[in-house]
C-alpha cells in the first residue's frame, strides 16, 4: 500500500474512531437521563448493568482505607456471611470485611491492590470457594464496578474483566456517580459483614461440574505475588461445606491451586470436610451459615488460626513462624 492511501487510511480511522466515541457516549447520557419507572432507561438497554446501591455499595461507603486494620478478609458472599468481624473486636483485633457477592478472583485481584496498604493492615484473610474459581465475572465485576468507592478500582476493574460490557458498567458509573444509590440495603452491615437469619434462603441442591477458568487461577497467583512482594501476610480458608459437599468439585479444584499455593509458600487452612466445627443447624442455606453458624465459625477461626498468626495489636507480637 503506497503511504499517502495508508496516511489517509490512518486518518480515516482515527476519525472513525473518535466519531463512534462521541455517539457512544452521547447515546450513553441520553439513556442515563430518560427514566422508566424512575429508574434510568440505561439499565434496560444494556446488558449486563447492575444498579448502584445494595449491600456492595454500603460495604466500600463505610469502609475507610485511612484507618488501621489488623484484618481485611475478601472472597464471595460466603466469606461475607460467614466471618463476622463483631467477633474479632471481642477478641481485640480491628477487622473489615470486604467480601462481596460472588466476588471471583480477578475481582479480589483488583481489591486487594487499591485497598491492601503496608502499614495499614497487618494480615489478609482470603476464603476460596471452588464455584466462583470456576464462574464467569461480569456479573460480580458489574456490581463492583458500580459501587466501589474508588474509581480507579472500577476502572482495574472493567480491564481486568476483559468484557466489552463492562466499559458500559464503567462509563455508566462515571454518568451516574453524583446521583444517589438506585436502592438500598434491606438489612445494616457491621463491618461489612451481612448476618443472614436461619429462615431467610431457603435449602436447594446445585450439583453444576467444576470447571476451571485458568484466569482465575492466574488471578489468584498475582495476588499472593503481590501480597508477597509488600510482605504482608496472608491467610486462605475454605469455611466448613457441610449440607452441600461437592467432593468430585472440591479435589478438580485443589489440583488446580496447588502448585499457586505451594509457590507462593502461603497458608491454606481447608475447612471444608470438617465436621467438627459446625453442624447442619448453623447453616441459613446449602452455601451461606446463619449469624449463629458466622458467630461460632468465626470465633473458631480466631482461636485455631488467627491466635496462630498474628496477636492482637495491644500485645503486638511478631507473626508466628511455625
């Protein structure tokens, strides 16, 4: 192709480009504008949106990344409902709990990046649940990117998630980020945790194959890295599964994080097949423990593991070696 076609190729491109750009956007601002049914008529002509507001949003609105922890946990909503950072002040360690629904590694990748600071945390606390190492993450991205409260971390976010949509959640969040929540939380979180009562979901058999989606997997390896590379200390847990066990899955899914575990030379306290430690009656649901089944699995984690690791910051003790 002679230069002066492949100049005017380029240029032709580049307005191209900038012109869909424009129309893009304009066709955004339009649809976040016009409403039905109060509700911005954007949310009905893309797919993949997820209104802000809801326990995620409350979650990163209380959460202050200035102040100390001792503790941060991440993972999906069973990590949300089921450690209980009410129970760490009892035991005088300063803990927040920044799980989120169905949150997948990629989405704990970004997390963990924008809101694990040296010297502002003293320990991680990781759950691994093998459904979400093998679930797609537009869904937990959508929500997240609409309701963290940094937008850089929407924006890692929306990369990471390498969907198309997810641009649409992000350029949404930037049109919507002055207007108040869509809705609110029906219940209040302490600490980010969210107490479910024993009645409230109801029991329901999922025996979906394990699959797993090697990004995730590299997700969680360049966690552990980085965690590794600012020398904070972290912890992975499996919680108890003892109504919905899922063997067949649950050892496709070790095999998996393995080689990442040993690797990264990090702690992983597997919980699942242990019957000792909870029983059916803690359980809200197949996945999620009730806030009796939170209270008691938490206050196992303190003495079992967390006393193991790291001492409450008035003693100040180094992190245990062995």
């Amino acid at each position: 192709m002679p230069l002066i076609h492949l100049k005017k190729f380029i240029s032709s491109s580049f307005k191209f480009a900038v012109a869909f750009g424009l129309v893009y956007l304009l066709l955004l601002v339009v649809l976040c504008e016009v409403k039905l049914s109060g509700k911005p008529l954007v949310f009905r002509a893309c797919q993949g949106l997820v209104w802000k507001g809801g326990y995620t949003y409350d979650r990163f609105k209380e959460f202050d990344p200035n102040h100390v922890y001792d503790i941060l946990v991440f993972g999906s909503s069973r990590a949300n409902r089921g450690i209980n950072p009410k129970n760490f002040d009892a035991f005088g360690y300063r803990a927040y709990n920044l799980s989120t629904d169905d949150q997948t590694p990629i989405n704990t990748e970004v997390l963990v990046r924008e809101y694990v600071k040296p010297h502002y945390c003293r320990l991680v606390i990781i759950d691994l649940y093998d459904k979400v190492f093998a679930q797609p993450d537009l869904e937990s991205t959508s929500d997240l990117i609409q309701n963290v409260s940094e937008h850089t971390a929407a924006l890692r976010m929306a990369y990471k998630s390498k969907d198309v949509r997810s641009l649409n959640s992000f350029c949404v969040r930037m049109l919507l980020r002055n207007k108040a929540p869509l809705y609110e939380a029906e219940t209040d979180l302490y600490k980010g945790f969210r107490g479910l009562k024993k009645d409230s979901v109801s029991f329901k058999s999922n025996h979906t194959p394990y699959k797993s989606i090697l990004r995730n997997i590299e997700s969680l390896n360049r966690t552990l890295s980085y965690l590794k590379s600012i020398n904070m200390p972290v912890l992975l847990v499996s919680q108890p599964m003892i109504f919905y066990k899922r063997m067949a899955n649950h050892q496709l899914f070790l095999k998996d994080i393995e080689s990442v575990i040993k690797q990264n030379n990090v702690r992983f306290y597997n919980f699942t097949n242990d019957a000792s430690v909870l029983s059916i009656d803690d359980y809200a649901d197949e996945c999620h423990l009730s806030i009796i089944g939170a209270n008691k699995y938490s206050e196992f984690l303190l003495k079992e593991v967390i006393a193991k690791n790291i001492k409450p910051r008035n003693s100040l003790l180094p992190l245990v070696n062995n």
